[in-house]
C-alpha cells in the first residue's frame, strides 16, 4: 500500500481563489486620469506681481511711498484696471504691526486684487 497525497482539497481551494481573484480584478482601482489644460499660445513669461512693502508707519507699492490707505487703493485701482491679472505680493517688515497689514490685504482686495500672497521681509523681488 502506498500513501500518496490527497490533492482534490487543495485543488477545491485553488478554484475558490481564482474564482474570487476573476471576481475582484475588474473592481480593482486603475490608473487615475489626469487631464492636464490644454493652451492655445505658448506661455510667456509670468506677469510681474506688485509688491505692496508695509512697515510700522510706511507702505510703499513697489518700492515708491504711499502716504495714505486711500492713495494706495486709488494707485492700486489704476495698476489692476491696466494690468491683466491682479496679483499682489505683501512684504511686512518685522516691527509692521499685524492691524496694519491686515488693513492694506482689506484694502488691496477692495482695489481688485484677485490674489494676495505674503513674502517674506528678506526676500528679494527678482528671486520670485
């Protein structure tokens, strides 16, 4: 008599796993589609930002001084109707108090600006 091994079980369970293995496969997550925009002329280079350097008691828009919150929304005003996209670059010097630069965000997105970003007060304007 010889002991041979019983395979008929281990086959049995082999089905089982492929049947659920065909089952599962097509729920599968696949590759994500990712559409990038297509644009109609070749990019150029990205549009100058004004940059809006508030201190403790001066605001200058570009490096020349604004003396007054309503000067800087007038003077922003005329930038942004000139200009194609509104974007605004705030630099607060150390010891600007946060009211004041707060004030000047208010007051530049009443102006038109569409972005406001914040740059830090050592950063130099042509490393952007």
């Amino acid at each position: 008599m010889k002991a041979d091994i019983n395979v008929t079980p281990l086959i049995d369970v082999l089905l089982v796993l492929l049947i659920i293995f065909m089952c599962v496969a097509p729920a599968a997550p696949r590759a994500l589609g990712a559409g990038l925009p297509r644009t109609e002329s070749s990019p150029g280079p990205p549009p100058r930002a004004l940059v809006l350097e508030v201190g403790a008691d001066t605001l200058a828009l570009n490096g020349t001084p604004v003396l007054t919150l309503a000067d800087l929304d007038r003077r922003l005003r005329a930038a942004f109707e000139t200009g194609g996209e509104a974007t605004l670059l705030v630099k607060a010097e150390g010891d600007a108090p946060y009211e004041r630069v707060v004030t000047a965000i208010d007051v530049a997105e009443g102006a038109g600006a569409s972005r406001v970003g914040l740059m830090e007060p050592g950063t130099d304007e042509g490393a952007r």
